[in-house]
C-alpha cells in the first residue's frame, strides 16, 4: 500500500509554536495574502456580509469568479481538476506531507450526477495509485445518493420498488468505489453527516470493511465525537470487527453539523445528539483514541482535528506504546489552508500527515467554501489563531531580513 516516505523513525519533541517549518513553504507574497485572508475571516460579520454578497453575486450570474478564484478558492482548493492540484500536490509532497484528493461538488440529486461524481472520485483513486503522494481518498455518501432516500432508509420507511432499485444503485456506487480502492491497494475515507442519515452511513460502511478490509485496512469509516452515542458506537463496531474477522478503519473527527443538529433536534422535538459541552466531546475524542489504540491490533485511525491537544495527546500515547511516529495505522489530517502549523510540524517530526485537498469547479464547491469560512468564524479562536501565526512567521522574517 503506497504511503508518504516518512524521515524520522524515532520520536522526537513536536511544537506546533515554530512557524518556520509551519510556513516554509510559503513564500513571502503568499504569506501576506494569507494574513490579509485570515484578517478578514477573524471579523464574524465580515465573514457573514461577504458571503451574503457573494451569494447574491453568483445567483445573478455576476462576475465573481476571479475574485474568489484569487483568494478563498485559492486558500482552501487545490485546484478545479485533479490537474489543477498537482502543484499543490507536489508542495505538500516536499513538506512531507500527503494529499487527500477531495472532489468538493455537492450532489445535484440526479442520478446522472451521482454517476459522473463517482467516475470522478475513482479518477482519484487511479491519480493516488501513480505515487505515495496520496495515501488517501474520500468520498461522502450524500454526493452519490439521495439524502431523502437514505433518510427513509434509515427511518425503516417501506421503500417503493423505484426507491428499492435507487438504493440498490447506491449499495453498487459505493461498492465500486471501495472495490476499486481495494485493487490498488488505497486507503478510503467515508465521510460521516447529519444524524439523521448516519446510520445508513454506517451500515454501508461495515458492509464495505466486511468485504475489503480482510488483508489490509482500506476502508474508514468516520465516527463524529460531539454525537453523545459515537464512543459507544465505535466500541460495538470495533468488537463486530473483532468477531466478524475484518480489519476497522476509523477516522476520529469532532464534527461538523452542530447547528444543523441542534436546530433540527429542536424542531423535531426530539433530544438532542450532540454533547452539551466541548469538555464532553474533548474527553470522547480523547477516549476514542485511547481505545483505538488498546485495540490497534485489528484498528487503524486517522485524527482529523485541528485541535493541538488531541494531536500532543496521541503523540504522547505513542510514545508511552513505544511506537514509531511512522507507524502505518496511526496517521493526522488537517484541512489545505488551515492549521499549518499541525500539519508541518508533525510531518517534520516523521508522523504521517495528511492533507484534505478539495478541489471542483469554483461554483460548484462554494458550499464548502461558505463552510470553511463560517467554521473559521464559529471555532473559538480559529481565525485569530491561524491570524496570529501568520503574523509572528511575517515578524520572524522581518527580524531575520534585519539582522
């Protein structure tokens, strides 16, 4: 299985405080354009007039691709092609760090569309099959599949035999994605969603470990720690592993639903999935790790987080296990564009490091956009952090020029 060419085999002390090797690769134009970036996004109203107007902007067809293309786009995409991302692909590459191709359209619920976003998820498969570039791929259940359908799949709801056939194209989408991913020998994320769909999720996903995670861990399923139930879920499904033969994949994440689900909950009238507090979903994503690790006989994981903590913690669990930062079943994630300093630093270290690299035409993957920018706004300190970053890295080099 093709994974990065890590230099460290031996542990050593990790600070994600050294903006040098955070930004090396940035030069220093970039770095000014990612610290006027960062300054808007840290202003919440900004953030949420900008994306007023860009809405607006695109439903009246106005001319404001290059603008984005230039600037946000540019942050968080690696390109509109898998083509487009090859630079990018290569800059993470030099850094020791590995790309996550991830094709960012949203699905336009027709089944022509959830055919041609499934060619275009296996095109990544074969570009991460070419090299130890990309040690994953990714694909989300909702851009091959009717959310309404999987919602009243998950409801138990009687299907309608055009329903039945739809789901069955389904369970053969998925199938085609993690068979191929199987036969070169690739790593594959399926992405956790909302509440409501996930069980369905969950359900193709074990199916898809059954079948091909019997050698070697290939696919991963997500499990989202600010769900109440997601432990307890992770356990059960590492024991069905357990007693069922097959390897688990796990992707630890803390979520990206919240207010989705606490509205919905609300409306619905029914009690609401997610923690009451972090402290609560802290201590789960601490714990799940815990777990994983007890049980990384038969469990593989990846901590997509660009929390600080949880990084320092898994390392030092490492450490305590006597494992090698390389280790094959234990690898980290951050977005492209955010928590530089996470994923460099680990990499320099020798810890597996991934990158999420969307990618799709501009207005096709300006959803995603809209999330980043209000994820940016709505984690605590998100912006300022990546904000004050910046700046010192900006100072260091002022300093250095000075000297």
């Amino acid at each position: 299985m093709p994974t990065i060419v890590q230099r460290a085999t031996v542990s050593k002390a990790v600070s994600f405080e050294d903006t040098s090797i955070a930004f090396s690769s940035q030069s220093n134009k970039k770095l000014f354009k990612t610290y006027w970036l960062f300054a808007l996004m840290n202003r919440g109203w900004l953030v949420n007039l900008g994306t007023f107007f860009i809405k607006l902007a695109l439903n009246l067809k106005l001319p404001v691709k290059k603008l984005i293309k230039s600037t946000i786009f540019e942050q968080f995409c690696g390109g509109e092609t898998i083509r487009d991302c090859e630079k990018t692909i290569q800059k993470l590459h030099d850094g020791h760090v590995g790309t996550i191709l991830d094709y960012s359209v949203e699905g336009e619920g027709s089944e022509t569309s959830y055919d041609e976003t499934v060619l275009e998820i296996l095109r990544t498969i074969e570009r991460a099959s070419e090299s130890n570039d990309i040690p994953f791929c990714v694909f989300k259940v909702t851009g091959i599949a009717s959310t309404e359908l999987l919602e009243k799949v998950q409801a138990g709801d009687t299907l309608t035999d055009a329903e039945q056939e739809a789901y069955e194209r389904v369970q053969q989408r998925v199938d085609a994605l993690c068979r191929r991913a199987s036969e070169r020998s690739i790593r594959i994320f399926i992405d956790a969603e909302e509440s409501w769909i996930q069980d369905t999720i969950d359900a193709l996903a074990y199916t898809m470990m059954d079948r091909y995670n019997r050698q070697q861990c290939i696919v991963y399923n997500t499990y989202q720690l600010y769900r109440s139930d997601s432990l307890g879920n992770l356990k059960k499904s590492v024991q069905t592993a357990r007693n069922k033969g097959y390897l688990l994949g796990a992707k630890l994440v803390r979520g990206a639903y919240l207010e989705k689900e606490r509205i919905r909950a609300y409306e619905g009238e029914y009690l609401d999935p997610i923690h009451h507090t972090k402290a609560e979903t802290d201590r789960d994503f601490n714990e799940a790790v815990d777990f994983c690790m007890a049980n990384r006989d038969i469990v593989s994981i990846c901590l997509g987080t660009h929390n600080e903590y949880s990084c320092q913690y898994c390392i030092s669990h490492m450490q305590e296990l006597r494992l090698a930062p390389n280790d094959p079943h234990i690898w980290f994630a951050q977005l492209l564009g955010m928590s530089d300093n996470i994923s460099y630093n680990l990499a320099n270290a020798g810890y597996n490091v991934a990158k999420y690299v969307p990618y799709g035409p501009v207005e096709a993957v300006m959803p995603y956009l809209f999330r980043r920018a209000a994820e940016n706004k709505s984690i605590a300190g998100q912006s300022s952090r990546e904000y004050l970053l910046v700046k010192k890295e900006l100072q260091r080099r002022k300093n250095c020029q000075n000297k």
